[in-house]
C-alpha cells in the first residue's frame, strides 16, 4: 500500500545553513542536548527519511538548527489517479472488440 503523502526531510539542508556539512559535525551537539545516537544513526537521521522519529529528538535538532517542525519536515498530499473516475465517460483504455463468451459446463 502507497502512502497518499509525500514526506520531505529538510535536515541536511538547514544543517549547511548552519555550516554543518558532516553529519558527524552532528553527534556531539545532539550529545549536549541530551540525546545519545551513534554516528551510523546521526549518518542515517541526515541522509535518509525517517518513518519514525523520537520527540527528543526532533526537539533537540530544533534547537540546534535553530528552526521549527514544520522547516525540518515537509508533507505533500499526492493524487492519486485511477484509470475511471467518478462521472467518467469510460474507461481509459477501451476494449475494442473483446466482449465475454457465454462458460460452457461439460460433466464427465
């Protein structure tokens, strides 16, 4: 099942706006704030999208970035388009010729 959102992760944007370009510029100051991660979760925090995310966390990067939720993280409704819609005047893609055929039930 697809999402019918889009989820951007602003993290690695903010963080060269404040000139940090490693992500292991990151640890420590997390470290300061309370929030304890490995270089390999800061590393996959920056360079990928979360599914889930701790509230320590994301307050802590906040805080450190100096922004709010809303510039670290970006939701976008997607349409979603089906081949009929609603009140269509048919399906997308016609066909043709092709029309069932009666079944034919055979007994042994």
């Amino acid at each position: 099942m697809t999402s019918p959102y889009t989820v951007t992760w602003n993290l690695r944007q903010l963080m060269a706006t404040q000139n940090l370009f490693k992500t292991t510029d990151l640890v420590p100051l997390l470290a300061e704030k309370g929030v304890a991660l490995s270089r390999e979760q800061v590393f996959r925090l920056v360079t990928q999208t979360p599914i889930r995310l701790n509230l320590d966390v994301l307050g802590a990067l906040c805080e450190i970035l100096a922004c709010t939720p809303n510039d670290l993280i970006h939701v976008d409704r997607v349409t979603l388009s089906g081949d009929v819609a609603v009140n269509d005047n048919g399906p997308l893609h016609p066909i043709g010729d092709l029309r069932p055929v009666p079944a034919t039930i055979r007994r042994p």
